[in-house]
C-alpha cells in the first residue's frame, strides 16, 4: 500500500544518529490521534508511545535493523517504510478499521504487535520485548515486500521474519542478535511436548494468512516457531549442508531469477500430479523431495527446543 497521507503540525527538530546522518522528528496528528513523526534515512515512523526511552531508541535500533535486512537480502527498496506504532490496541483497531476495512475481519485476530501491508507495517505497543521483536519481524516484511515484490515463498519469508526477532536490550539501547529466539523457542518446545509438530510438507505449503484465520493462538504460535527452526535447520543444521541451496534462493530472490528458476522446475512435474510452488522452490534450491528431510528437520528442531 501506499504510505498514508499525513497531517502534520508543530516545528521540526534534528538530531545525530550512529550513521552520522540526521533524523527529524515533528508533532504527528491525525484522525483525532496524537503523536509524533520520526524520520529516518530508511523509516517513516508515526508513533503515539507513550514510553518516551523505548521511542527515543527507535531510529538507531530500526537502521540497524535494516543493515541485517541487506545483509540477509542484498539491495533493498529505494523509498522509506512507514511504521505506525500506536501506544495502546484501540488506537491501532481504529486506525486498522478506517485504513484497511476489507482486511478487518483477519487482523482483529491479531492479539498482539500487528501487521504489514506492502511497505507499511502497523503495530500497537505492548511491552519492550514484544514491540521490538513486532518490529524487527514486520520490519523484514515491509523490506522484502518493497524490494521483491511476492517473490518470496511464505515459508522462507515467515522464517526469516522470525530469524530476525532476536533482540537485547543492553543499556538503554536495544540491538539484534540474530541469535537464539527465546519467543519462539518456547513456543517449540510446546508444540514438541504436545506432539504437534506439522510436517514439512504440512509447513512449506500454509501461508500466515490462513493461520491467523483459524483464530488459534497455539496454531499460530506453532507454526511461527516451526519456520523460524526451518530457517535455523537450512541455515547451520545438518553440518551445513543446506545453506548454499537457501543462499542461493536468497541472492535468485534479490537478482530476480527465483520466480522463472521455479516456474522451471515445476514444468516436469504437469501432468504428473500438482507440486505447489512452495515445494517447488524447496526441491530447487534445497535438492531434496520435503518429505526426505523430514527426520532431519524434526530431530532439529527437537534439538532446539532443548529436548534430548
């Protein structure tokens, strides 16, 4: 979507930030909502916060952010991302319900941080640690979706969405650690604990958009925690063995030769009985039928929920 217009009032102030450029930050009003306007090299951020320290850390923390993002997917888009953050949930319903009415009935699911349309991410604040992983997360989308479209499959974008929530508030500032997730571990290891585990074919062809839907918060939470351990398992399990194929999917992605390399590899497969686009690209770039890895991606994420 394209970014909202705005209606702004009051003086503009600068200050440095790391990057050695400036930020501007101006008093924000709009539909009866008050806040401010921060404006970074990469963000547009329109917040209503009222915990002054955490907005005060935003610019630094979201350019860093986006430092991570082109490390993950070279390039990058070429226009701002705009971020609404409000300070509470009924100021983020209200702003949801007039701005995106056809989409109300899926994001009033939505029980905590919220969503990206396009370039546009629009959260509400609930505590330190969720708002920063929201953002991080919701950041990655509003960056793919700017600088490559749908190109990317909903396993591999979910995934990395979550790769990047694992953040520390060290001092006053917040900062990635692209480390372990401690949100989505223990979401792991309740599913693991439950025997609910989807099956890789069972996660490579579900999209967010129907998990949100099913209005299961245990569903959900699964299934965030299952591409975030895919992600970790292409990444560094099995001695290493898959991360040239998901960095070879990744620079595809960046370059724009993903789409027509999948579209390829599922022309063999007409009249053979439907591969899906999702496994499709697994097959590519993984070289690997999903269901031959399946003992490997469970065991792995068994070893990440520190389950022995």
């Amino acid at each position: 979507m394209a970014a909202a217009t705005v209606f702004v009032i009051g003086g503009c102030i600068s200050q440095p930030i790391k990057s050695k450029t400036t930020l501007d930050i101006q008093d924000w009003s709009e539909d009866g909502l008050l806040g401010r306007r921060i404006t970074t090299p990469h963000f547009d951020i329109f917040s209503t916060v009222t915990d002054h320290p955490f907005e005060a850390a935003l610019p630094e923390f979201l350019e860093s952010a986006f430092e991570r993002y082109q490390e993950t997917l070279p390039g990058g888009p070429r226009t701002k991302l705009s971020i609404y953050l409000f300070g509470c949930r009924p100021q983020w319903e209200q702003f949801a319900r007039q701005r995106f009415p056809y989409r109300l009935e899926t994001y009033s699911r939505i029980r905590a941080g919220g969503f990206t349309e396009g370039n546009c991410a629009v959260l509400f604040y609930t505590d330190r640690p969720t708002a920063l992983a929201t953002l991080a997360h919701e950041g990655w989308h509003q960056y793919v979706n700017a600088s490559a479209g749908q190109g990317m499959p909903a396993w591999l974008n979910e995934g990395l969405a979550c790769y990047h929530e694992a953040v520390e508030w060290s001092g006053r500032k917040p900062r990635l650690t692209l480390g372990r997730n401690i949100f989505r571990v223990e979401h792991l290891r309740q599913a693991v604990r439950r025997d609910r585990l989807l099956s890789l074919p069972e996660l490579l062809n579900t999209h967010a958009g129907e998990v949100i839907r099913q209005d299961n918060s245990t569903i959900a939470q699964t299934y965030y925690a299952q591409a975030w351990g895919l992600v970790d398992f292409l990444h560094s399990g099995a001695g290493g063995r898959y991360a040239p194929g998901l960095e070879q999917m990744l620079r595809d992605i960046a370059q724009g030769a993903f789409a027509i390399r999948v579209r390829s590899a599922q022309l063999p497969a007409l009249g053979k009985g439907e591969m899906t686009e999702a496994e499709a690209a697994f097959r590519e770039y993984l070289g690997q039928h999903p269901a031959a890895l399946e003992e490997q991606y469970q065991n792995h994420l068994i070893r990440l929920a520190d389950f022995h």
